[in-house]
C-alpha cells in the first residue's frame, strides 16, 4: 500500500469514527426525547432545538462518513462541539462533566483536522472533484 492509498484509508475511517458518535447521538435524542428535552431545558436551550441537532447531527454525520461536503460539515461540526462543552459541559466539580468538556474539545480539534485537511480519496468529494477536473480538460 502506498502513502496515497494509506493516506485515502486512513482518511476514511477518521470520518467513520468521528462521525459515528454523532449518527448515534442523533439516535438517541430521537429515541428518547423528553429526557434530552429535560436536559436541555437545565441548561437554558429550548425543546424547539431537539429535533433539528438530531437532523443536523444524523444527516451531518452520514455525509462526513460518505465523504460529501465534508470540510465544511467538518467546520459546523466543530463549532458544534465547542458550543456543547460550553453550554452542557461546564461543570468543572464533576468529574464526569471534566470528561464530557475535554471530548468535545477533541471532537472540535479532530473536526478542525479534517477541516484542513479534507476527506480524502476515498469519498464523494474526491469523486466528484475528479469529474470536475475531466470536464474542465475537455
């Protein structure tokens, strides 16, 4: 295998993993939305927000996975993080709420990686950036 290839793979299942705790989270405020709801409320965000972060991060999620618009999902999702260790994770004398702020740190700093550095060969982008390039030396 070479560096390119590694490189494509590796790319791939960077996008699969992070964006897999996502898909799953959508599924879970889905599934169970008066506690999310309950949870939200503790922390001054209204139960109108439920169900459009569940779209954003399901939706979301799957495009970074199939690699489709992926660096600037990758941006959104980043801020996203950022803002939940804000709102949800900020307080510091639970250790449990410790754990959950420096995850979405790195989820926000593994987002901002793909950001930069994009999705890779192995993706819908890259597909698609390949068709643009024939269609532009025709």
């Amino acid at each position: 295998m070479n560096t390119q290839q590694l490189e494509a793979s590796g790319l791939f299942i960077v996008r699969l993993l992070i964006a897999a705790v996502f898909v799953h989270d959508a599924t879970l405020l889905a599934r169970f939305p008066d506690a999310n709801a309950a949870f939200m409320a503790q922390h001054g965000v209204p139960f109108l927000l439920l169900y459009p972060t569940a779209a954003f991060q399901f939706a979301g999620g799957l495009m970074i996975i199939v690699g489709l618009a992926v660096r600037p999902l990758a941006l959104a999702f980043s801020g996203f993080c950022l803002l939940t260790a804000a709102i949800f994770h900020h307080d510091f004398m639970q250790a449990s709420e410790q754990i959950a702020f420096g995850k979405d740190l790195g989820l926000a700093a593994g987002y901002l990686c793909l950001f930069i550095h994009g999705p890779g060969g192995v993706s819908i982008d890259a597909v698609l950036k390949r068709g643009r390039n024939r269609a532009l030396q025709v």
